[in-house]
C-alpha cells in the first residue's frame, strides 16, 4: 500500500497530534483512508487531539501507532515542499518505509503496538 502526502502539511500535522500525547505514551494513531490521513493523540493531563491531512490513497482503511518523534525527525530534514512516499507493510506490526522524492532518503519506523 502505498500513501503520497506533502511534507509540510504532514509535518505540521504530526506536530498538531503530538501536542496532546505524553512521555508515557507517545504514540499518535494514523489512520489511512481513502483522501485522508486522520491523526489522534491522547494524553491524561493534555487531552485528545484529531487532525486530518489529505493524502494520495485508495487502497483499504490501515490504522497504525507510531511515536511522532520519529516521523518528525525524518520530515523536518527534507524540503517543506518535498512529496513524501509511505510504503505501509500488508501486516499489522512491520516497518514503514518512507521516501521523498529528493535526495533519495529512504526512512523506516517500526509502529508502535497499540
């Protein structure tokens, strides 16, 4: 399955959920469907946080934990205008592989469970 989504409105959005997860639990859900990408943090103190970013896709509905961290790390490197690749494995608990389309940087993440 493969997810095309800008750099930039992918970042700020990560940035957007991360707000409202904690260092207990970092993790970010990312919901993959048709058109968009839905992103929810959660956190006791800080509330819950949900936020939508159109993306390239149209294969079947793929829901993923991933520490923002690591999203963010890879995406603020790259050129805000930069278009970003997510290869999402068939099976639940595989690495992403995330490329863009300069440079030839290839990233992976390994999901978090949920």
């Amino acid at each position: 399955m493969l997810v095309t989504a800008d750099c930039d409105s992918l970042l700020a959005a990560i940035m957007q959920a991360q707000v409202t997860t904690s260092d207990l639990d970092p993790g970010v859900d990312f919901s993959f469907d048709k058109g968009k990408l839905t992103l929810q943090g959660e956190g006791k103190e800080r509330g819950n946080s949900k936020i939508e970013v159109p993306i390239s896709f149209s294969d079947v509905s793929k829901k993923v934990k991933i520490d923002p961290k690591f999203m963010t790390d890879f995406l603020k490197v790259l050129d805000a205008k930069a278009k970003v690749s997510i290869y999402l494995p068939p099976e639940t608990g595989e690495p992403l592989k995330i490329t863009a389309d300069e440079g030839g940087y290839v990233y992976v993440v390994m999901p978090m469970s949920s």
